[in-house]
C-alpha cells in the first residue's frame, strides 16, 4: 500500500514538474518572440525618420541652389556683349535696325531681349549666352508708328552704364539685377535696375551719349 502511493506521489510530481516545463518554455518564446516585434518596429520608425530627414535636406539644399544661382548671376563679366548680341538679331532679321535692348535674368540665365523693325515689320527677340535665338515674335507695323534706331558705337558701354550708377549712393549695398538701353524723349537711355533679395529696388537712368547721371527712382 506505501509503496502504491508513493508510486502515485512520484507520477504526480513528474506531471508537474513538466508542466511547469511546457509553460516556462512558452513564455519564453513569447517573450522572444516580442522582442523581435519591438526591433522590427523601432527599425521601420528608424528609416522613417531618416527618409523624412533626407527629404527635408534635399528640399533645403534645392533653395539654397536657387538663391545662390541668382545671386552668381554677374552682369559686369557676361558670355556674350550687347555689341555681340545685337550682331546675333541683325543677322537673324536681316535689314533691320535696333530700337532696344535689355539684359536679365530668366530661369536662372542672363538672356537679352531685343527689339528691332524695318519698313513693314517689328520685330523680338530673346538670345541667350551662346548667341543663339530662343525665342522670337513678328508683327506687322503700325500706320502711326515710330522708331528711332540704337546705334552703339556712339554710345558709352554697358560695361560703362553699370559702373556710373554704381556710384550712386542709393545703391550701396545692393546688387545689379538688369539694364535696358531705349529711346526716351528722342534720347538713348540707359536704365540700370538695383534689387536686394527683400523689397528695396532702385532704377538709375543714365544718358547713354554724355553718361551723364539723368535720376535715380527708390521703390521701398
């Protein structure tokens, strides 16, 4: 009889004991089994945020190149000349003459903007640093319209034109945007454009055949 219970003694605690087993070994592979979830989603936020950060430098560093590219932009040092540049529309619009000129920038480009005419014709033109037309229009004139011809050899430069109106004392401090050279009252005239990246912009009017200073206009 002792030994028949002892007997069921032991069977009762081998029964146990392995339970205990069989649960301990549960929990450990659950516990294992969320710390591979954990990493796997402390990896995902991880490369989330490193994702969201290289988009917000490359947005970044695309401003900066803007800015940077239109402040580079040099009106002083150009590729081609206004002399060069007009030769370019005389010989895209053969027989005509000049009435205007203008250098700016577009998209991040110095181009000039050039106006011409002959008898029955006006004509436009845009020529980019390479001396190639980008861009042109063609309108038949006007019964009442006048033109009065550019001829720059008997003008100051535009090299020139830059370097009087920089010594106004309204443009200190700010940067050379653009210049056009036009017919106002009957005489040639240089009108040189100022402009910092905020909201000041002055225009200096030059008098393309003495270089004499005409005006400065200040718009705050």
């Amino acid at each position: 009889m002792k030994k028949m219970l002892l007997l069921c003694l032991t069977l009762l605690l081998s029964i146990t004991l392995a339970a205990c087993g069989t649960s301990d070994d549960s929990n450990t592979e659950d516990n294992a089994a969320n710390d591979s979830n954990s990493n796997e989603t402390a990896e995902d936020n991880n490369e989330d945020t490193n994702s969201e950060g290289e988009n917000e430098n490359t947005d970044t560093n695309d401003n900066t190149d803007t800015t940077e590219n239109k402040d580079d932009l040099d009106l002083t040092s150009v590729s081609l000349s206004a002399e060069d540049a007009m030769d370019a529309f005389l010989e895209h619009f053969p027989g005509s003459s000049l009435s205007s000129i203008q250098l700016d920038e577009e998209n991040g480009e110095l181009v000039y903007d050039i106006d011409g005419y002959d008898d029955s014709m006006e004509y436009s033109a845009e020529i980019d640093q390479s001396g190639d037309v980008i861009a042109e229009e063609r309108e038949q004139i006007e019964s009442d319209e006048q033109y009065n011809e550019l001829v720059l050899g008997d003008y100051i430069t535009a090299e020139e034109a830059l370097s009087i109106a920089s010594e106004a004392s309204e443009t200190e401090g700010i940067t050379v945007r653009g210049w056009s050279l036009e017919f106002e009252n009957g005489s040639p005239v240089y009108e040189i454009n100022f402009e910092d990246m905020g909201s000041q912009e002055v225009d200096v009017y030059i008098d393309a055949e003495s270089g004499e200073q005409l005006h400065v206009e200040v718009d705050d």
